[in-house]
C-alpha cells in the first residue's frame, strides 16, 4: 500500500543524526507548523520506535479483534445479520493490512511484526481478551468497543506521521459503520422480547468498563502521553477522549432503557459531563499482562492460523522468485 519505491530501513548514520540538536529543533519546528513527516524524511529515533510500536500494536488488534466476532458468523440469526458480520470482520482484517503496510515505511519487516506478536513481545488491545458469551455481545462490541475505537482513532487522521494519518481516514470510516450496526443490532435487542433486553443489558454490563479502559491509563499514569503529544502522533489525552466517549454514549444507553453498571454514573450539572465511578486498573493490568479470560486462546488461535498459512506465504515466496528470474531474463536479452 504504501511501501514500493521506498528505502525501509533507517538511512545510513540515522542513528547519529538522531544526536543532533539541530536536526531535533528543524524536526520539532516541522511538527508545530503541521507539515506531515513522510518515510524518507529524517525523524528521530524515538519518534520512529514510538510509530512502530503503536502501528504494529494498532494492526495486531485489528487482526485478534477478528477472533471474537468471527466466531459468531455461523451462529449469527438471520442472513442479514451473518452478512453484516462477514463484512464487518473483512474489514478488520483490510485494516490490518492497511496498518502492517503503514508500519514498514518505518523500517520494519512485516514478518517481523508479525513474529513479535507470535512470540508474545508486542501487545493488542487488552479488549480482545475478553469472551463473546451470548449474541447480545455482537453489538455490544459495535456499540461500545468500536465506539470507542472511533474516539480514539479520528485524532490520529491528524496524526504526524503521514502514512499513518491516510491509512486511519478509511479505517475512521469503516469504523463508523461498526458503531452503527452494533447499536442497530442492541436496539432491536432492547425492544424485543424480556429474555433480549436482559441479554442487552448483560452485555452492557460486562463490556463497559472494559471499554473505557481502552483508552489507557490516566493522564497522570501515561508514562508516553506527553512525548507523543508533542511530536503530535497523539493529539488528544487519555482522560479526554475517555470523557468524550462517556458523554456521547451514556445518553444512548438511557435511550435503550438500559442500566450502566455503575452506581456513581452521574450528570454533573456544571460541566454537562457525566462522571464516573473508579476504574478497576487492577483488572486491565492482569489481563494487559497475559492473565486475561480469552489470552491464551487468542494467541493459540493466531499461532495455528500462523502456522496453517505456511505454505500459502512459501508459494507466493517462490511465485515472486519466479517472475523476478523471469523478469531479469528478459532483461537481459
């Protein structure tokens, strides 16, 4: 997508360039004028790492968040719900791609992305980890999870690094209808039958909190947020986007007559904000560090999918090899 005709490795002495306080100040003055740094631009070494991270951690939850919808596709209840489902979790899988594309204009292999995950060194979103119980949770994940994936994800339209903010516009805009189909879905849950709006209001229940964790840690805790602030990768904080996501969506719940689980959800007056009760971090940080319900499968089922998928990467290795050889013969007559 975006690689072909580009140098993906750090330019020779990038390094030592990276020492160079001129070339940090002409960089910076560069990001505060909002020109976008494209691959072969100088950057530093810091700025480079914090994208790969983040990209490459950005696309392995693009690719494991295929796993809990997937599994509903066969037990989906009508037609019009399993084909909604198949293009939803298609496009998970295109934006994956899009990312893993994005990341190698910064130098790195998706191979060895791809292997760093596998080998449980790079991280996806912590909401992955967590089960698909019942039907209700389909959209319950399109409501509140790609809800606030969209809050988090429209800032990064603007984000720095070009590549990047291109890739996210068309992510942004397959997202939206993630949101939409997933509140359709809770809305007809919530006016249906008794048995449906208790399986609505569980999944609210169990998705909640794990959603506003989403949007990490608190400002304060952020150990990366203001870096990443300044050089404009980020552009809005933790604490605010996790508001801006309260605010929009708690007015939805109360207009599917559902309950937030928690008891300290309350419209403040003064601000117009609602504010909430404590967040569990204990829970995030357990589950952040492999001890969550679904981690061990999830990574089992990216493993043998991984390992399944071998011989379609070696023939497209040997297929490339062989029109390379033929190319050059020609070439050469």
């Amino acid at each position: 997508m975006y690689t072909q005709g580009l140098d993906q490795r750090a330019p020779e002495g990038a390094a030592k360039a990276a020492d160079d306080a001129a070339a940090l100040v002409a960089f910076q003055a560069r990001i505060d004028a909002e020109e976008k740094i494209e691959p072969n631009d100088w950057m530093p070494q810091g700025y480079r790492r914090t994208l790969v991270r983040q990209i490459s951690q950005h696309a392995h939850s693009e690719i494991v968040g295929m796993l809990p919808e997937g599994n509903w596709i066969t037990r989906a209840p009508s037609l019009r719900r399993k084909m909604i489902l198949l293009a939803k979790v298609q496009d998970e899988g295109g934006h994956g791609l899009y990312l893993y594309s994005a990341a190698e204009t910064l130098g790195v292999p998706r191979a060895e992305m791809v292997e760093q995950l596998l080998a449980g060194k790079a991280k996806y979103s912590s909401i992955f980890n967590y089960p698909t119980l019942t039907w209700a949770d389909i959209g319950a994940i399109g409501w509140l999870v790609d809800g606030a994936a969209i809050m988090n994800q429209v800032p990064l339209c603007r984000c720095s690094y070009g590549p990047y903010a291109r890739a996210m516009i068309r992510i942004c805009r397959e997202e939206s209808f993630h949101q939409r189909q997933g509140y359709e879905l809770m809305l007809k849950l919530a006016q249906g039958t008794s048995g449906q709006k208790r399986m609505a209001q569980d999944a609210l229940n169990r998705w909640w909190w794990p959603s506003l964790m989403m949007f990490g840690p608190s400002d304060k805790e952020s150990i990366h947020s203001s870096q990443n602030m300044a050089w404009k990768i980020k552009r809005v904080s933790n604490d605010d986007l996790r508001q801006k996501f309260i605010d929009v969506t708690v007015p939805q719940g109360h207009f599917l007559g559902l309950t937030f689980p928690d008891p300290e959800l309350r419209l403040d007056e003064a601000s117009g904000h609602w504010l909430h009760g404590p967040i569990d971090w204990t829970e995030f940080n357990r589950i952040l560090a492999g001890d969550g319900p679904c981690n061990r499968e999830r990574m089992a089922a990216r493993r043998k999918a991984h390992a399944d998928g071998a011989w379609v990467r070696e023939a497209a290795a040997a297929h490339a090899a062989k029109r390379a050889n033929r190319q050059r013969a020609k070439a050469a007559e």
